[in-house]
C-alpha cells in the first residue's frame, strides 16, 4: 500500500470555513481528516501542499514513521502552522488505517474505553449573538433570550454548557471579545467593575434557568492579563461553576490564578505537542488539560494525555469545528483513561451535516460513538466541491 495523493478541500460553513485533507491510496483506501485555518492559521492548506510531497510513495500503516519524517523536515521551525499540518496528515493517515484494518480509530489505540462520550454544548449565546443578521441562527438579544435558550438546552439533554464573556450594550447583548480584537478593549485587555457586574448577570441569569446540578462553564479566552482572570475567578465563585478556561501563555502565571480560585481552572487549548504541555504540568497550572486533536493530531494528543496522566490531571479535547473534527475529538475522548468531558458545538449553519455521511448522534448528552471503521463516517466529497469558500 502506498500514498499517491494528499489533497486538500475547503468548504463554506457560514461565517468560517471547513477543511479537510483526503489521502488516496494506490488500493483504493481513501483516508480523510479535517482542519481549520480561520482562526490564526491562515496559510495551513499551502503548509499541507508543501509537506505532502514528502508523504507520496510511503505506506500509509506506517504513520509513526511519516510523522517522524515530517518533524524531521520541520525540526527549525517546530509547532505552529507545520505542526497543524502535520497533524492534519497524521489524522488522515489514521482514518485510512482503520479502513484497512476493518477497525474503528479508537480500536487502533487499544480502545473504545468508552462508547457513550459526555459532551458539553459550547460557545452557548456566542453565535446567536456574533451572527445576528445572517439568518443561520435563532437570534439572541436580552437577557430573557438568554434564560430561554438556556432552559432549552437543558430540555434537551445536555448536562453542560459552556459560554463566553457578554456586555448589554445599545439595547442588547453584544460580545465582548478584546483579546482576539474583535471589540474594543485590545491591546491593554484591561478589566473594570462594570464588566465585572456584567459577567455576574450573564451567569446568574444561566444558573437560574438550568438549575443548580447542570454545569457551567465560562470561557475567557486570551481577554485578560493575570489581574484581570483574578478579579473574574473572584467574581464568578456564586455560580457553583465547572471551571473557568483560561488562556495564558505564561503557566506561572496561570498556576497563581488556580491558587486562589473558587473553582477548577481549565486551559491549554492553543498549545501543540508534549514540549509546550510540560511547563503548564510541572507548575501545577490546571485542574483540566484541554488538547486540540485537530491541531495535534490523534497520536500526539494521545501522548500528552499519557503525560498529564503522570500529574493527576484529567483532558478534555478543544472541538469547536465541523462534524469531522468531532469524530477526531470522539475517538480521542474513547481512548484516553484520564477523560473530563468533550466540547461540541451545536450551532452551526443548517448545510454541515452535508459533509459527512453519518452526522454525529447525541443521546441524553452524550455522543454515540459508532463501531465502524476509521473514523466511523465517510466525507461527502460532492457537498464540499458544491459550497466553495465565499471568506
């Protein structure tokens, strides 16, 4: 068996995009992943198309020893963008791997550990809010829109929820996104008493209507310097919450926001491989570990999960993508002992289930992981190729 073409996809979905590599092989085994370059990875496809000259001719069982080939021709410029690649190679070479196997991805890993994956919805208000106009979306103005939605998705089996920073601003709610610098507040990603009181009435109103037994989460993102996460961990200790996710590039940093706060501390989602892992560990910085499968790749993902084993902290897969990613993030939630919970989103535009062949099932919130080779879905090639990228 041996590779004969690494091709690259992307698809419109809306306000983003989907990415996906395809992986043929000289027996017909076609392998699939799929990657996202929206958001600070701009460039990740031509990065894919440079590296998959290096992949052409080689058997594609022997992973480990194409992903060490790739490192080795990427060692001066290691992580980033070439990682993302690599990963995005490796995740397809795993998929055909599988097939020609007849085993689930999960089964090449010694797994499923687990068939049924609790997951939680994220990004809860964020696209509602973001993405009012474009009509994909139910939109989300007050606060009362807020409680509603949040009964809903407790109706509907979910027994999490995570949600991002929002202010009433004009009238309505509006995102409040500074360190990606999307609203005002970037570079100096300063807090105030206002915002404060703000991020109690966002949370209070959620708490109310789910209940005290659901949980809840709050995502900072990269918002704040550490004085700010501190005053946010203190705001929000009445809120009973699940963690509150934090990105820090500093893990000392992070470790004295975990020291003093009334709650676990999540973090890690931007971070690639075992190398930039290790410090957040060592400094005792989190409480859960959050891998990006995607952007690691599955057997990568794997290791760091083996090593945050060592330090008693559980991982949780970062998937905020299409239903492939979640595949990726499922087969990686199946395989790991020291699992918390798995990230999805719900929300998307009506057309993503066209992608793929078996949309993912979620019962009592938990997704169903099938007992079917590779990744357990086919990509619907002719869905891609008809929705071209508009952005």
């Amino acid at each position: 068996m041996k590779i004969e073409r690494i091709d690259t996809l992307i698809a419109d979905a809306g306000w983003r995009t989907f990415s996906f590599v395809k992986i043929s092989t000289a027996c017909g085994i076609t392998g699939w992943s799929e990657y996202n370059e929206d958001f600070g990875s701009k460039g990740l496809s031509q990065v894919i198309g440079v590296l998959a000259p290096l992949c052409i001719g080689m058997d594609p069982r022997r992973s480990e020893a194409i992903l060490a080939r790739l490192h080795i021709a990427t060692r001066q410029a290691r992580g980033g963008l070439n990682q993302q690649a690599i990963a995005a190679i490796e995740n397809a070479l795993l998929d055909v791997r599988g097939k020609e196997a007849g085993k689930s991805v999960s089964a090449l890993f010694g797994g499923p550990i687990r068939e049924r994956i609790p997951v939680y919805w994220s990004h809860f208000g964020t696209y509602r809010i973001g993405q009012r106009g474009r009509g994909f979306l139910p939109e989300l103005n007050s606060y009362e829109d807020l409680a509603r939605h949040a009964a809903e998705v407790k109706a509907m089996g979910f027994r999490c929820l995570k949600t991002n920073i929002f202010r009433w601003r004009d009238g309505k709610l509006q995102s409040f996104v500074p360190g990606f610098a999307r609203t005002v507040g970037w570079p100096e990603l300063n807090w105030d008493n206002a915002l404060l009181e703000d991020i109690q009435r966002q949370l209070g109103c959620i708490r109310d209507a789910i209940g005290p037994e659901m949980g809840l989460m709050l995502d900072t993102n990269f918002n704040f310097k550490t004085e700010g996460y501190k005053r946010v961990a203190e705001a929000i200790a009445p809120f009973r919450m699940t963690w509150l996710e934090i990105d820090t590039h500093d893990p000392s940093s992070l470790a004295l926001i975990r020291r003093d706060a009334p709650c676990p501390i999540a973090s890690c989602e931007t971070l690639h491989g075992r190398r930039d892992f290790l410090p957040y560990l060592q400094n005792y910085a989190m409480d859960v570990g959050i891998v990006d499968v995607p952007w690691n790749g599955l057997g990568e993902s794997m290791k760091i999960a083996a090593m945050a084993e060592t330090f008693e902290v559980n991982v949780a897969p970062h998937n905020f993508y299409g239903h492939l990613c979640s595949y990726h993030s499922a087969h990686f939630s199946a395989s790991v002992p020291n699992f918390r919970i798995m990230e999805i989103d719900i929300d998307s535009t009506p057309w993503r289930d066209e992608f793929v062949t078996r949309p993912p099932v979620i019962e009592d919130g938990e997704f169903v992981l099938p007992d079917l080779p590779g990744w357990g879905t086919e990509v619907n090639e002719a869905a891609i190729r008809a929705r071209p990228p508009k952005i």
